[in-house]
C-alpha cells in the first residue's frame, strides 16, 4: 500500500506563515524557514501524515513567478535550511511535498533575461510559447509571448521544447537527491502539457517508486489527469464547493450528486486530494453562513472518499477573505504559541478525526454506499463504519438498516439497533462516526463539543514582523501593517474587526495615512 493511499495532508503557504515580505529583495538570504519547525510537532499531533509546503524556490513576489528553481527563496533561508527541515518532518513521520511551478516562469529567471537581452539571437526563444518579436507587452520590451492568466509576469514556457522538459526533469531529480521529497504539486496542471505530465510520471517513478504527483486542476474531467500514466491525484475542486455551499444552501444533494459524478466519468473520488480552504480559496469559517457547520464539514473531508488536507490555521478556526484582488490575508503570518492549541475546540476536533481515521481502515479504503439522503441529513458507509452528518438548525432523526449496537466515535454514545433498525438521533448542525460494536473493537474518548458560532479572535497570531529603522516612506506594505498593529496594541486591546481591517488593507498610501495618523 503506497504512503499516499492513506495519508491525511498539512498545507503551508511558507511565504506567509513565516511573514516574509512581499515583494523579494534579492538580498542576504533571512532563516525564515527554521520557525516553521515547532510546526512541525503541532501538525503530527493533528494526525496528519503529510506536508505539502510551497511555493519555495527563489522568485519575485507571491512564489509562482518562479527567478531560480534550484535555490530556496532567499526570504525563506538557504538550500541548507530546506534540507534540515525536510529531514525533520522525515524523522518525525512526515511525507513531504513541495509546489512545482512547470507551466512558466518570472521574468527574471535567466532563460527569460536572455531572451531580453539577445531577442532574436537569444538560445532560450523557443523556450517560450507564441515569442513574437512584432508585439509588445506591458513591460514594454518589444516583443510578445504567451503566459499564464493574462499575467506578463508569469511568461508560459514551451514544455514541447526537449530542453525544457529536461531541465525541469533535472530539476526534480535535483530536489529528490538535496532534499529527499517524497512528491510534488503541481501547479496550474490544468494547462500543463500532456506528453510532459506522462514523462514525468515516467520519470519520477525511476526516482522513487513511490514518489507522488498531484495536480492542481479545478474544472474538467479528473479522470484525463488522475490516471496510470499522468498523474496520481488531483484537488477536487467540485466537492470543495459542495462541502460549504450544501451547508450553506441546506442541500446534502450536491454533496452525493458530486461523489456520484466523478464515479461515473471515472475518477474514483478516493483519488482525488480533499480540501475546504487552501491559499487560494476563502477560509471555511469565512464562507460557512453557520460556523457551526465547522463540525460536519471536516466529519465529511475526513470520511468521504479522497485524501483530506487541512490549511495551515483552518484547525484554529482562524478566517480569511479575498479583499480587493489580494489573497494576503489568506496567507496569514501565525504565532503558534498565541494560538493556544490545547484549549481550542476546533483543534480537538481535527485531532479526534485524525486517530478515528488512522484506526479505522474503513475509512481509509472502505466501500462508499449513501444510506440516506435528504436536503438536511445524510448517511452514508464505508465499509462497516456509518457516518451521519445534519445541516439542519434542529435535531435529525435518522432510519437506517442495522444490527446490534454502534459507538459514536466523537460523543461516545451507543445506540442499538431494534428489528434491523438503526436510528441514530443527531442535534442541529451535528455529526457522528458510528463503530459498529459496543465500544470494545475501538476506545475513542469524546469530543467535547464547544463549536461556537462566531469566530473566534487572533489579534496575537497575526503577527507581521515590525520593520525596525525605516521611515514610513520606506516601508513595505508588509512593514506597514506590522507597524499599525504594534501601534493599535500601545493604545489597547486589538479586536477582530481591527485585526482584520490591518491585514485586509493591501494599498500603501492608504496605509502610510493611517499610520501618520498615530500621535
């Protein structure tokens, strides 16, 4: 059985949680990477088996306009601080997998300053898709190319072209030898080139024989992507909608329709990489109308089919919003310590599902059969395990086939059948794992349950580094907010609202006047 067929993944966008700044300064590399290894004891107490952590490597800004793909970013440490940790997460019974950005480049990586510099001369001009010395772009270099998005920042590379499929297939064996991953995501895999993806495969399986390949691909027919030649997984996009829109829409239809979809084209729902937030989506206690439905949604991400992932800070409850075109405040810089771990109820939960899950082999690779399903209430098995979840806002009652008694995994009640009945009663917004038997095949201790409806407040886990000997004129907007936060902090308490108005406001001279505004 391969690592990945039972792993449940930790997501960490490094850039942010180490509170890099945003823009790369090209400067002396800082250790940022070394204060994500106390993570490292946090995400194994989670259960989690697995870390995909990226983007890493040197680039301009937000990581994916890629400068040098062999060289950690320097805003997060050294080569040598990247190996250390991986060897870290390895002793620590961590998989690692890191961002792989094969689609394009930043316009400083040096196949793309030569093609600058030389144009037609340039060795590197078919390394680029559709290079047109007629056209121009919005840096005004006098020459076109195709890119990713629209974005002349991320300039799209020609993946026909052998030597450019050579040196990312170095690259991956350069990664694999100086830092000993166990697999890779890949970016933008939706646009990536089919032949390049089935040489990778090829290739890496030489590397590794388990080494992993998933995809990032949001529409479309997992199965051309997720298969024996391409790639072993990718994120299911369609169920992370469903997962907070049959929430909050009241409607578990979307949920089994979605399931249901994906077996019948072929992409067996268990292949595919689970998620309810990740870097580039809304946090769940953000789009969740009710953030008590926290409980049912991350019951279903932990026992539907697929391989489940949490986003760094989603275990804490912690919320995030898209606010004028800027993802930063999905990336968030987290204090650890100010998150207070062993006194938070969402914490509990996820630590409950993750040792329900790793005992429970049924929920690992267990048949999935729907038992019942109505807009609000949903059962369904894997294997001899049954899961009921209730988005309604009063209690479901539940009339399902059974026999002899079941155990809830998370509350700890025992409920038995009655002439091949089973009717498990669930509060709103509840959900249950049922254990067949008596509590004797599985001791589980009880989830209390403390879900609260609101969210809860982390002024002190936000926590930008503050710029020390610059003039506000020299601050970044990143050193902006940091300063505006210690400033709020001297005056009195940080509330959420104020928390959020900081790092929600991305625009420079909004903030300079703020900050001036301070006597």
């Amino acid at each position: 059985m391969a690592w990945y067929e039972e792993a449940v993944f930790y997501h960490i966008y490094p850039l942010g949680l180490c509170g890099a700044p945003a823009q790369n300064p090209y400067a002396e590399p800082v250790h940022r990477l070394d204060g994500l290894i106390p993570w490292i004891g946090h995400i194994r107490e989670l259960g989690c088996t697995a870390l995909y952590i990226g983007p890493l490597f040197e680039s301009v800004g937000h990581g994916y306009e890629t400068t040098d793909y062999r060289r950690l970013d320097s805003r997060l440490g050294t080569n040598e601080d990247l190996r250390r940790f991986v060897g870290l997460c390895h002793e620590a019974g961590l998989r690692v997998i890191l961002d792989a950005v094969f689609n394009h480049t930043g316009r400083d990586f040096f196949a793309f300053r030569d093609l600058r510099e030389k144009r037609e001369q340039s060795p590197y001009r078919d390394w680029y898709c559709g290079v047109n010395f007629w056209g121009n772009n919005s840096y005004n270099d006098g020459f076109s190319y195709e890119t990713w998005g629209g974005y002349d920042l991320l300039a799209k590379l020609n993946l026909q072209n052998e030597q450019v499929r050579n040196y990312h297939l170095e690259t991956v064996r350069f990664w694999v030898e100086q830092f000993d991953i166990d697999g890779l995501r890949l970016d933008a895999a939706d646009v990536l080139d089919f032949d390049f993806m089935r040489a990778l495969r090829a290739y890496t399986e030489g590397l590794k024989p388990d080494f992993w390949l998933l995809g990032e691909v949001i529409h479309g027919d997992y199965a051309r992507w997720a298969n024996g030649q391409t790639l072993h997984a990718v994120t299911n996009y369609a169920l992370h909608k469903a997962f907070f829109s049959a929430h909050n829409d009241h409607n578990y239809f979307e949920i089994a329709h979605t399931l249901r979809r994906q077996r019948d084209m072929g992409a067996g729902p268990e292949r595919l990489y689970s998620f309810v937030d990740n870097h580039d989506v809304e946090r769940i206690m953000t789009k969740l109308q009710n953030r008590a439905h926290y409980l049912p949604v991350h019951v279903l991400l932990y026992t539907l089919p697929g391989i489940p992932s949490l986003y760094y800070g989603s275990e804490f409850g912690v919320e995030g919003r898209k606010e004028r075109g800027s993802d930063a405040s999905l990336r968030p810089c987290l204090d650890l310590d100010a998150l207070r771990a062993e006194d938070n109820p969402f914490v509990e939960l996820v630590k409950a599902l993750g040792r329900v899950r790793a005992a429970e082999s049924a929920l690992r690779f267990g048949d999935y059969r729907e038992l019942s399903l109505t807009t609000t209430a949903f059962a369904f098995a894997r294997g001899d395990v049954v899961v009921t979840v209730n988005n309604a806002d009063s209690p479901a009652v539940f009339d399902l086939s059974g026999e002899g008694v079941y155990t809830g995994a998370l509350g700890g009640e025992r409920v038995s059948a009655e002439n091949g009945r089973f009717r498990p009663v669930l509060p709103a917004c509840g959900a249950e794992i049922w254990i067949p038997g008596d509590g004797a095949r599985r001791q589980y201790e009880p989830v209390r349950r403390r879900i609260e409806t609101r969210a809860p407040e982390h002024a002190e886990a936000f926590a930008p580094k503050r710029a020390e000997g610059k003039r506000p004129e020299e601050m970044s907007v990143e050193d902006l907010q940091a300063e505006i936060l210690a400033r709020l902090k001297a005056n009195g308490p940080v509330t959420d609202r104020m928390l959020r108005d900081v790092r929600e406001n991305v625009y420079r001279d909004s903030l300079l006047n703020w900050l001036r505004s301070f006597r």
